[in-house]
C-alpha cells in the first residue's frame, strides 16, 4: 500500500493516474454519445433509453464510480499543475514554441484552462439534465421522464445551444492533446503506434465534440 | 567580407539573488563566419576594454560535444539551428540589424549563478542517484559472448549521444528533466549489461528528479525539438513502462 502510493505520488504516477482517469472518463463520453443518439430515433426511444439506464440497479455505484474518477483527474491534474508552476520561479523575457518535431498545440498549452471550464461545464450540465425539470411525457407510460421533451425545450433556447456548442468546443481541444499523450504517459509508444494514436487521438477528439455538439444545432435550427 | 552591426538584448544579473534585466548592447563589425559565442567573445573584449564587467557564459568544448554552453536564444535553447548546440550556430543565421534576446536556463533546480550562467549540477545528482552498473571485469571476453539485438543497440546508442546541456528542462513548460533522465535509463536500459540495475535505477532517478524540484512530463515534446542530441521522446515512453514494471511487478 505504502509502495503504492508512493508510486502514484511520483511525477511519472501522478500523469499515469491523470491518463487513466481521462481515459476512463473518455470511455463514457463514447458511451453517453451512444446514448444521445437515440434523439434521433425521437421521443418514446430517447425516454425509453434514460428510464431503462435509471432502472438499473447498478446505475447509482456506476455513477458514483464515475464521479470518483472525475474528481481524481481533477485533483491530480491540479496539483500537477501547481507544482509544474513552481518548477520555473523566474519566467522568461521571451519565450517561443519550438516546433519541428514538438507536439505542442493549443489543446497541450491550455489543459488546465480547458479542464477547469469543463469542471464548471459538468456541473451545470448535470444540474440542467439529471437534476433539471422533470416532465411526464403527454399520454405516454407515467413515471417516465420525458428527456425529450426536457433537451428541445433547452435546445430551442439559442444561449442555452451556443453555450453547449462553445462548451463542446473546448472539450474538443482538451480531448485533442488528452488522448494521444495519455498514451504516452502509460509508455504505449512505438515507432507506427504513436503516428497513428496522435492521429486517432485527434480524430476521436473531433468527432466527440461534433458528436455532442450537433445536438444542440439540429434541435434548435430543426425542431425550432 | 561584409560585416553585420547586432543588436543584443542580454540578461545580467550580478548573483544568485542580486535583481536581473536584460542589458540592451550593440556588437558593431560581426563577420558572418564568427560563431555565436564568438560573438560574445567580442562584445566581451569591449566590455573589459571600457572597464565593465563581462558578460558571464559557459562554454568549453565549443565543437557540440561537451554540453557546457546553453543559451535561450530568441525564446528557443540553443537558437534556431536544429540538432546543433550554441557554439555550432554562426551570426551568418543573422541579418544585419538584427536584434537578439539572450538568456540563461530558467528552472528552479538550476539555480542561476550569474548572468547567463546556471548551476547544473542538479544533473550530476541525478547522475549519482542511477548508481552503478555490474559489469564482469577479467579476461576480454569473446565478441560475441553477448548478443545484442542490432535496434536495441541501435536505441541505447542514441540515447547515449545526450551532452547533459539541459537544454530540454530549459524549454520545457514545466522545467522537466524527464528527457535527460529517460536518455541515461534508456542508454543503460536497452542493453543486457545495464539490466541488472535497471528497475532500481529507473526508481531512484524519478524520485531524485521530484525531490530536486524539476516539474513532470506533459508529452509535448518541446524537448526533443531543441535537443541538440536529438535525443528521442520515446524515451520518455520507455521510461514510463520501466518506472510502472518497477514499481508494480518489481516490487519496488
Ligand atoms: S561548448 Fe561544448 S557543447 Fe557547446
């Protein structure tokens, strides 16, 4: 236990937690999209879908399994980030990218900015959805919430779609640097491997925040 | 040959906790040919011709072998060539006219000492914590009694090319020793003879780099773009897989 933790508190331990945690939480992004898509397939599959997820047993332990992985990210990510500062006391006058074979970009240069604004994204986007009104869905099984419902009324909202959009986007540019160099923490490295995680990495980055964010768009430009 | 008139913007600092600014110079009369750290050589000689103090630099070998010079030049280590040194960088990389900011290493865990020179030799405790390596001393022994795997001799070879400048803690965002560190572990690492101590070398070396107050790796790879060695970021990777084997499975 106390080798442990001693392993995990190192620096190299601190970004493989941070890399486990993200990809963990990357994981159920996927998974959520999946869920979303049942929007398309309206009402009854969207509200079908949420009550057979909160009818599950094991949804409260997942859940809190979930938020357990979440504030670990957070808090490693934080600190790391804190003592990284104190690393280098006096700043440079001028100070450039060097680019060549860097992989610096603006995902890797802004992630605990991006970070904490999805922090505060997260909790607002609970506390409008799992925890925001609950409608009965018109003449359809009782007890059922209708999510639908709940997510067009939002969407038709213009402020409430573009913050999503705008949220989305920064997910995105967090995810691009997030997902390949969580590879790289973990030692997963190899001379075709790396191109095409980068690769990959930036893909998935991009189709996750266009995912999620052309929900908001098609709600409000399709049903508004 | 025709002659260049440099502006320099160069930080003086007169001690470890004396208050620092860069110093706006002009160097008349550059010739194209000089080297960089020529350069200052002159600037210098005008200096101690006027009576002031000169500029403090470091370097030795002045051929890319020694890693003893280190200069951010421009906002980059070691200035725009890649794969080079200061001391291979020539003014002929300049224009007439041109203005150039110069300062030293910046990171906690080397201290500056005066001007642009900076203590390093938190690189040599690092040096001394990966300890020692077995090696069969007696009779040379035959050249192939141990086989090495072409790549991974290869791997080792080009990781043992690092100078130890520290030009990658100097770009690094967080001042991380981890591509220095992942070069000595590789370059022991990828070879049988260096296996016997590899798990305890890999874990004493991070918990020395964490103790002496550089940052930790955030995979961007500004290191290995100014390395003059260019001293690989897979390294860094194998690094990781040999602190998690050690830690998890070596039980350590
Ligand atoms: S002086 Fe030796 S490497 Fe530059």
């Amino acid at each position: 236990m106390a080798t442990l933790w001693r392993a995990v508190s190192s620096s190299v331990g601190t970004k493989v937690v941070i890399a486990l945690s993200g990809l963990a939480l990357f994981a159920y992004l996927i998974l959520h999209l999946i869920g979303n898509l049942f929007i398309f397939l309206g009402p009854a599959a969207l509200n079908g879908w949420g009550h057979t997820l909160i009818s599950n047993p094991l949804v409260v332990p997942a859940e809190i399994g979930l938020l357990l992985i979440f504030l670990i990210h957070v808090y490693k990510a934080a600190l790391n980030w804190w003592d990284n500062r104190h690393a280098r006391p006096t700043s440079y006058a001028e100070k450039k990218w060097a680019h060549h074979t860097s992989r610096k970009n603006v995902g890797s240069t802004t992630m605990i900015w991006t970070g904490a604004l999805i922090l505060l994204f997260v909790a607002i986007h609970v506390s409008a959805f799992k925890y925001g009104a609950f409608y009965e869905p018109p003449a359809w099984e009782p007890g059922v919430r209708d999510l639908y419902g709940l997510v067009v009324h939002t969407f038709l909202n213009p402020l409430w779609a573009g913050f999503y959009v705008a949220c989305l986007v920064l997910a995105g540019v967090h995810l691009r640097h997030g997902i390949a160099s969580s590879f790289q923490s973990l030692g997963a490295d190899g001379p075709r491997f790396t191109p095409a995680i980068m690769l990959i990495g930036y893909l998935l980055a991009v189709v996750i925040a266009a995912g999620f964010a052309f929900i908001p768009v098609w709600v409000y430009f399709r049903l508004g | 040959m025709e002659k260049m008139t440099i502006h320099l913007r160069v930080w003086r600092q007169a001690g470890p906790n004396a208050p620092g600014r860069l110093v706006p110079y002009t160097v008349e009369n550059v010739i194209p040919d000089m080297s960089f750290l020529e350069m200052l050589d002159v600037l210098n000689e005008e200096l101690i011709a006027k009576g002031e103090d000169p500029v403090a630099f470091d370097s030795d070998c002045r051929e890319g072998i020694c890693g003893t010079c280190g200069l951010v030049i421009n906002g980059i280590p070691h200035g725009p060539d890649r794969g080079a040194t200061v001391c291979q960088l020539h003014m002929r990389r300049y224009k007439h006219g041109d203005t150039i900011t110069i300062e030293p290493w910046r990171a906690r865990a080397f201290p500056l000492i005066k001007d642009l020179v900076v203590d390093r030799s938190a690189f040599d405790r690092l040096i001394q914590a990966s300890g020692y390596t077995s090696i069969n001393v007696g009779g040379a022994p035959d050249a192939n009694a141990v086989l090495i795997p072409k790549d991974k001799a290869e791997r080792s070879m080009d990781a043992a090319a690092c100078i130890g400048c520290g030009a990658c803690v100097a770009a690094c965002k967080n001042a991380s020793a981890i591509l220095f560190v992942s070069a000595k572990v590789a370059h022991l690492g990828m070879l049988p003879q260096g296996q016997v101590e590899h798990k305890h070398r890999v874990v004493k070396m991070i918990d020395r780099m964490d103790d002496l107050g550089f940052g930790s790796c955030s995979n961007e790879g500004e290191c290995e773009a100014v390395c003059p060695k260019e001293i690989k970021l897979a390294n860094i990777a194998y690094l990781n897989r040999s602190y998690l084997t050690a830690r998890f499975f070596g039980g350590l």
